[in-house]
C-alpha cells in the first residue's frame, strides 16, 4: 500500500478565497457570517449566513451556471488553484475527480407565469424569458472541469450531505493507496444560500435566528448556541502516491494517512444520541492510520453550533480518546466559515492543513462558556501554536452519515 | 491483498415488470412491454403526448412494515426501501452479520420532487404584478410548506432511509445521479467485500425520473430522445464473500466474477430501455439485479455521463 501526500489545495469560504487568504483569516478568528445579500431576506427568520463576497473570475461558461447555481463557479476555482499548486496541467484516464455536493438548484421563480405556477413557463419558455436553468444536475461542476481540464479516468459526485466532502478526500485517498489512481482530485463543494435552500434549513428549525448576534451566531459547543448558519464555497484537494512525489522534488502539504466511514441508521435528523456513529467514525480511521488516540495532537471537530450535535459530537470524542481528550486542543472552524454542509469537510480539511503547514490551531472565537456536555479542550480566541504530528477532522451528515480524517505531518523523509 | 470470491445471497427490484425480483425477472426474460401513461400535466406543452412506464401498485408499508417513515420518503426513497428491503430478507442480512461490517453502496437519480408539491409555496409568494417574490416566500410561501419536503429532496435520503430500516451502520458511499455514478457504486461495493472491509454490501440503486419537470429536463437536456420514455425502478443486491454463504448456509444466486467501469465514448447504451423504458441511474442495479435472476451471463450499460459498466454474472458452482 502506497503513502498518499497533499500535493495541492485550492479554496474558496467565506472567510477568503485562495489558501493564502482563508489561512490568514483563521490564524485571525476573523469570521465571515454577516447578513444575507444574495437575496431579499427581510421576512425570513433566519438572516445570516457565511457568503462569498469576493468576485471569482471564472471561464465564460462556467460563470453562465455559475450566475444561476454559485456553487458550481467554487468548485472550478478551488479545483484550478488546488491542480495549479500541484503542479497538475490536465486530468487523464489515471486521474479520480470526484467532488462532494448536496443539492440541486431549483428556481421556483421559473414555474411561474402570468401569476400562476404553470408547466408551461419550463416546458415551452418564451424568447423574452432569457436562459432558463429550472433544475441543475449536481454533476454539472465536474462535467465542467472535466471539460475544460481534460477527460478523468473517473469523475463522481457524491451527494453525502455534510459528509460529502470529507467522503470524497477518503475514497480519493483509498483509490491512491490501493494503486488504483496516480492522481486523486477530490473535495466538496456547496451553496444553500438561495431563498429555497434558507427557507428549507429554516423550516427544518437546524438554522439560528439570532440574528443580532451577528458575525459570532454560530456558537460551536457554546452554552448559548441554538442552531448553525449556513456557509458556502469549495475546497479541492490534489492527492498523489507520496513516493512519487519525493521523487519529483514535489512539495508536500502534509499526507492523508486514515479515512473511517460509518452510518447512524438511527435518524433522518438528528444523531444517534450515544454518538454510536460519530465514535465509530473516529476510531475506524484511526485503526486505518494504525495510530493510536494518543498520537492526535489536534481535533477539527464538525461542530455546527446546533444543540443536539455538538453534544453528541463532544460525547463521542470524550469516548474515543478516554482519558486524553482534555488534552487535546478542540477547534471548531464553523464558527468563522459557518456551514458549509457538502463542502464543510473539505474546506475544515483544509482548515487542518494550518495546523500542519503553518504550525497554528485555528480557534473557535465564539465560544465564551462551554455548554452543558460539550466539555472538550476547546481552542479559542485566536489561533494557538501547533508542533504535533497527527490531526483528525469530523464531519458528520445530515441524514446519519460520518466520515473522518486522520492526517499527518510530513517530515520531508520517507 | 488476497482477494475473496464475490456471490450474490438477496436480490430486490421494483421494476415497471413487477414488484419484485421473482416478477421483474418473469417480465424481462419473457420481453414483456411494460404498460405506459401520458403526463397529463405536460397536455397543454410541446410535450403534449409525452409518455411515461407505468409502475404496477404495491402497498410500501406493509412491504416495509412501517408506516410513520413514509411521510419522510420520496417516491424514489420509496421504491429504493422496498426493494433493498427484499434483498435484505433474502440474504438474511440482518442477523447474520453486525451491522457495523456492512456497508451501503447507493446510486441516486436526480433529485425529481414533484413540481406540484411547490405549487402552494409558489402560490404563495407570487406579488400583485404576478412575479416570485422573495419577501412573500418569507412572509407566507414557507409557512404553507410542509417541513418535510427537504427530506424528500435531498440527494442522499434514500439511501439514509435504507440505513435506517435495515440497520446498516457501516461504510457507505452515495454517488449521483446517472448511470456511471451508480456502476460506481457497485463497483465500490464490490471491491469492498472482495477486500476484506466489509462482510456484506447492500448496493443497488433508485431513480424516479417520470415527473414531469423532470421528464421536460431529460428532453431539453437532450438526455432522453423522442420516442424513449423514462421508468422508474429501484434494484438493490446483497453481495458477501462465498465463505460467509457457505458458513452460514445460504442459497447463492451468482456469482459476480468481474466487475468494472470504464470511460465510453460511445454514447449511452442501455438494454433494458426499449422494453422497461431509461430508468438512468437504477440501470446498472436493475441489470445486474436481472443478470442474477436469470440467465444472462454479462452486463454492459453505458450511461449518459459517458461512463460504462461491466459485469459477468456467473450461475453458481455449487450451492453455498
């Protein structure tokens, strides 16, 4: 089995788009949760939520899509800067592309037509009705870059929910270890910030309508946290056999060295309460890495700011590193991006990467008192300084789906 | 890695043919026409006349045993339960195995909502110059919603629905939404059981692709020609290593002795769509599903997303 190093990351979040950008902002505790501008949101509950304000300038038929699904316009810019880093010109037939996402778009507005919904406004538009983009496959971002970057020898989406980005890193890493592929391009991406995807999380009653907290309204692990925000953008990983790296003189990020994949079967909306899943998770890519709880110096936990999850989540890593876990510094990186559901995996794997390339913890600046179960070695305020060799990252989906990370420092040796 | 010998103990399938395998296969090896309908909905369209395989009726909760799950499921969710739930029983899944060492390997269609489930929140939130408005969504379009709607539209629901009603708790993957995405699937589910990681799979697929919006997506997308119609169809297969069959006695249906997806240039190719109609993403599954059932020794589909599938199905040496 080959080792699997980082070759490349690209990112787009709230708090920045490039790598250089998003690290800075997390070094800083800056977060990016303000009120919503993509759309009219006076007369909804909830008004916050993590975008991307930045302009991404993007290949003309990309930005197209890109104009009616924002979600698409990440995925391309993360995937170009993360193959720009690498070194990585083209995909071919020894290349996975595989990106995590969550939801198609539907523009409700289409259906309508001399004020009433008709089919007829989608089946037979009008010239004066511009382009119509009524439903948009999640496939349309890689269906892109595999046009535009070349043909991969496969190309997946993943629909996991919250653990669709982290999914995509770990089969990526599983298919570069095994020898499968010589070149995993993989990572998540995601926007909800439309007025159906908002209205829909609201519904659901998973989303904070404290609305005057403000860019601090996702309280991870809190005690006063009452629901998380939802975020956007896009993190790309490039992934390559570690001794084929060494040998071309490559930089290397850090590698990926443990995936664990479990499933609640317990509930649609809400985790087992035991943290059954979420345990199983941690401790499966631990066995994977075959590294002992010990060795993890630093947990980005999935922490989204919501009740139930974060104590669950808490529970769970109490559990796993039993007697350890007071120890081990806690960030909880939704707290500035907020959440960026299919993406948040990938985008928090990347938050990792600070602790590995650049020796700094990010923080959970909006934690002020630790809620009742949430009690973990949290890391807060700012970012704090990192000199361990393994980092774990969880993500955890709606719908009972875990996946978790373990990654590792790179020596420069073999 | 030692690589162990892959058979198939529980077969489950929701075809426009039956019900079940045992009546889907019956509808398949005898070449049987599946019955269509015209999609009223799209009368007064350019589609006028579009047309759609019928799915004979079945009664999900007493299929499932479980009623109160229903009001969270598609009608995708629906078909894909059902018929994972048959290959569960046949397989005897639950029981034999923990359910920690069996993974979940799921192909999803695109999300296919009914656009009339939204019509009262669009309703709602049209303004007096007769345009969506964002200002009515929040102020009245979401409180006629019904919450559970997202449940229904989120891509990795059904197969999270599976997980619950049969207890599968370990690794799982859900790719979307065409063909190539489900042969991935298998092939994942496959490879995971020959490997070692898991002692069982529960792989397959659902897709509902007969609503309307979606059936004028598939046409404008020009992913579905004049003349073909779309089918929905749920296949779900449960595949462990020989040695777990014979340990435990169980009937072996195939054996599956080479599995692959490669790139295909070729344009999509799938056997079952003059017959039962495209039904995408459960294709692959419903095939393979078939191929178990009967006679057919290989299995090739070619999807819309330029990706193929490859399968050899054999009869079993001996049983168990």
């Amino acid at each position: 089995m080959q080792r699997v190093a980082i070759t490349g990351f690209g990112v787009v979040s709230p708090i920045g788009v490039g790598r250089e950008a998003f690290w800075a902002s997390l070094a800083e505790g800056r977060s990016g949760i303000g009120r919503i501008g993509r759309f009219d949101c006076s007369t909804f509950e909830v008004q916050l939520a993590g975008e991307v304000k930045e302009t991404i300038e993007l290949p003309e038929e990309i930005a197209g899509v890109a104009s009616a699904d924002p979600k698409v316009g990440f995925a391309w810019s993360a995937c170009v800067e993360a193959m720009a880093q690498a070194g990585l010109r083209e995909l071919n037939s020894r290349t996975l592309l595989h990106l995590g996402t969550s939801l198609e778009v539907f523009d409700l507005s289409q259906v309508v037509r001399e004020g009433r919904p008709d089919f007829q406004a989608i089946a037979d538009p009008r010239p004066s009705d511009g382009p119509r983009r009524f439903q948009i496959p999640l496939d349309t971002a890689v269906r892109l870059i595999a046009a535009r970057l070349g043909r991969p020898g496969r190309a997946l989406t993943n629909c996991s929910a919250c653990a669709a980005g982290a999914q995509a890193i770990g089969h990526g890493f599983r298919g570069i270890r095994h020898g499968r592929w010589d070149v995993a391009v993989c990572g998540g991406f995601d926007s909800m910030i439309n007025p159906l995807g908002v209205g829909g999380f609201q519904l659901l009653g998973a989303l904070t309508t404290s609305n005057d907290r403000g860019q601090r309204a996702c309280r991870p692990f809190d005690a006063s946290r009452n629901g998380t925000v939802l975020g956007e953008g896009a993190a790309v990983f490039v992934l390559e056999p570690l001794e084929k790296v060494l040998a071309e003189g490559k930089e290397i990020l850090a590698e990926v060295c443990g995936y664990g994949s479990t499933l609640d079967a317990h509930s649609l909306s809400a985790p087992d309460p035991e943290g059954d899943g979420a345990a199983r998770a941690m401790q499966a890519a631990l066995d994977d890495a075959g590294v002992a709880p010990d060795a993890v110096a630093h947990i980005n936990a999935h922490g989204t700011g919501t009740p139930l999850n974060d104590k669950v989540e808490a529970a769970a890593i109490r559990r796993v590193f039993d007697g350890l876990w007071d120890r081990i510094p806690v960030s909880a990186t939704k707290s500035m991006t907020g959440h960026l559901i299919a993406a948040a995996g990938a985008v928090e794997v990347g938050a990792c990467l600070l602790a590995l390339v650049r020796n700094m913890m990010p923080p959970n600046p909006s934690l002020e008192r630790v809620g009742q179960g949430c009690e973990l070695n949290h890391v807060t305020g700012r970012a704090d300084c990192f000199e361990g060799e393994y980092v774990l990252s969880n993500s955890f989906g709606f719908g009972g789906q875990n996946a978790t990370l373990v990654l590792r420092r790179h020596n420069g040796s073999k | 890695m030692k690589r162990c010998e892959v058979v198939v103990t529980g077969v489950g399938m929701i075809t426009p043919w039956g019900t079940t395998a045992e009546t889907s296969a019956e509808g398949w090896s005898a070449r049987r026409a599946v019955g269509r309908r015209a999609l009223e909905d799209l009368r007064d369209t350019s589609f006028a006349g579009a047309q759609v395989a019928t799915l004979p009726e079945f009664d999900a909760a007493q299929r499932l045993g479980e009623r109160r799950m229903l009001k969270f499921m598609s009608d995708a969710a629906v078909i894909g339960c059902v018929a994972a739930r048959e290959a569960s029983t046949q397989a005897g899944l639950k029981g034999r195995f923990r359910p920690e060492r069996v993974g979940l390997y799921a192909g999803a269609g695109l999300a296919a909502a009914s656009v009339k489930d939204s019509y009262p929140i669009i309703r709602e939130s049209i303004d007096a110059e007769g345009r969506f408005s964002c200002r009515l969504l929040g102020s009245r379009g979401l409180a006629s919603t019904n919450p559970l709607l997202s449940f229904k539209i989120l891509a990795n629901m059904p197969a999270c629905l599976v997980s619950i009603l049969e207890s599968v708790k370990g690794p799982n993957y859900i790719f979307t939404p065409w063909e190539g995405q489900t042969a991935s699937a298998l092939e994942e589910a496959w490879n995971a059981v020959a490997d070692g990681e898991v002692d069982c799979a529960l792989a397959g697929a659902a897709d509902y692709p007969t609503h309307p919006s979606t059936y004028v997506f598939l046409r404008q997308s020009g992913l579905l020609c004049e003349g073909e119609f779309p089918a929905a169809a749920a296949a779900y297969l449960a595949l462990e290593r020989r040695e777990t069959a014979a340990r435990d006695n169980r009937p072996i249906l195939a054996e599956i002795g080479e599995m692959s997806v490669v790139e295909c240039n070729d344009g999509p190719h799938d056997p079952l769509s003059a017959l039962m109609g495209r039904s995408f993403a459960a294709a692959p599954a419903v095939l393979l599903a078939l191929a178990s059932r009967t006679e057919v020794a290989s299995v090739f589909v070619s999807g819309v997303d330029g990706q193929a599938f490859h399968a050899e199905v054999r009869r079993p040496r001996c049983n168990a």
